[in-house]
C-alpha cells in the first residue's frame, strides 16, 4: 500500500476522529433523545452501498471478523456512555475517557491498517473498517436506547415535584 494513501487515510482518520470528539462533548449541553440516539445508525447504513462495488466486498470470514472486532469495541463506548437527569431532561454524561477511546480506536485502526494493508486491498479494507465501524455503532446505540428509555419511564413514573415557596409579605 502506497505511503500516500496511509497518510492521507490517517489524517482523515484523525480529522473524523476530532469531529466525533466535539460532536459528542456538544451533545452533552444538550438534552438527549431517542431520534437523536436511533437516527445516527441509520445515516451511516447508507455506507452499506458501497458493498455494491465488487471490489469493497470482504469474504465472509473477514466481515465476520470485523463485525466480531467492533462489537468487543462497542464496549468501550458503552460503559463510558451514561445518561443523567437535568432540569427534568434526560441528559448524556460528560465522559473524559471517550476523547482516549476515540484516540485509542484511531490508533488500532491506523495499526491494523499498517498490519494488513499490504495483504488486502484499499477497497476491500475499508469495507471492513466500515463493518467494524457498524458492529460497534449499533450495540452501542441500543445499549444508549434501553438506557435512555429507563430514564425516561423514570422521569414519567416519578415526575419531580415542585417546590412551592411562599411569598413573603
């Protein structure tokens, strides 16, 4: 694989990787919801077209495998994606340890890519990327999904009270 491609790749990577970053601390000022949780998956599955150019196809054991790499990924993303209640709004949890997740995973792509870049081709890999990619998204989300629905049964269950206070005279 050309020096070029691996860098241009990795600088994209780390572009994209940084756009995550602020997305996700910005999303955390304001209130969550289930549209917000659902409608990322189902964005990125129109990456799934590029499955109709022959070239990107994995075999079957290699989409296996990286469908099986994200989910052991989407770990990570869980355990470190908490909701809180604010101001009688469901809110995600501030999360230091997404911004290292996010750079940690950069970092094993670009290893994997260094690794197996020579023995499978650019369309092929990035195919399998992207797989890995959605084999971490859509755990991730459903488990952000339940959560944020525990929540919101919560707040409709237990409404917060409001505390009268008298007018002073």
């Amino acid at each position: 694989m050309s020096d070029t491609y691996i860098l241009l790749s990795t600088i994209g990577a780390a572009i994209m990787a940084t756009l995550a970053i602020i997305i996700r601390l910005k999303a955390t000022k304001r209130p969550a919801s289930a549209k917000k949780i659902i409608l990322p998956p189902i964005f990125m599955s129109t990456g799934f077209l590029m499955f109709l150019y022959e070239p990107a196809r994995p075999a079957w054991w290699q989409v296996i495998e990286a469908l099986a790499v994200g989910m052991i990924f989407s770990i990570l993303l869980i355990k470190t994606s908490n909701f809180e209640i604010k101001r009688n709004q469901i809110y995600l949890k501030r999360s230091k340890a997404f911004a290292f997740i996010l750079v940690g995973l950069l970092v094993a792509r670009i290893t994997f890519k260094l690794i197996i870049g020579d023995a499978v081709q650019f369309e092929e890999l990035a195919g399998m990327f992207f797989l890995l990619a959605y084999g971490m998204i859509i755990p991730w989300r459903i488990s952000m999904y339940r959560s944020y629905r525990k929540l919101e049964a919560e707040l409709i269950n237990n409404p917060p009270k409001k505390i009268i206070v008298p007018a002073e005279t």
